[in-house]
C-alpha cells in the first residue's frame, strides 16, 4: 500500500507514534510519504520520509495514495485559499 501521512497537526502531534508506524509499514513493504500541503519553499526539515509539497492543492490532485491520514481530510480534495 501506498500511505499519505499528513506534517502538520498529524505527524507533529505525535512524532515517536508516526516513526514507529513509518517503520513498521515500510518492514512490511508499505512506502509511506509524508504529504503536505505546504510550498517548497516551506521546507520540512525533520521528515522521516519523503515529503510530495502541493503548493495548496488539493492533495489527491498532486499525489495518489491508497491510504489517508490526515488531521483535516477536507484539504485531501480541496484546494486551500
């Protein structure tokens, strides 16, 4: 599976949380992303995997994944202002 795990209010909340999820995913052959809403300009220093920046696009526009997690799934397919 593919997974989109949601930096800010997600991830952030809980960082040893997601690590342990991150790893265990990926040991049993899941790819995890972190997907952001973010520019890239607004880099994310501390990610433990790779982060896709949609620029405030709706995120399932930019990024196909099989799983969401995300603290405000609106923004999944909507665009922010």
């Amino acid at each position: 599976m593919l997974i989109a795990l949601d930096y800010d209010k997600t991830y952030t909340a809980d960082p040893v949380l997601w690590n342990n999820f991150i790893k265990s995913a990926q040991d049993r052959g899941h790819s995890v992303k972190i997907v952001s809403m973010r520019y890239p300009s607004e880099p994310i220093e501390s990610a433990p995997v790779d982060v896709v920046y949609t620029s405030r696009k709706a995120k399932a526009t930019i990024f196909k994944a099989d799983i969401w997690i995300d603290d405000s799934p609106a923004w999944i397919f909507q665009d922010s202002p």
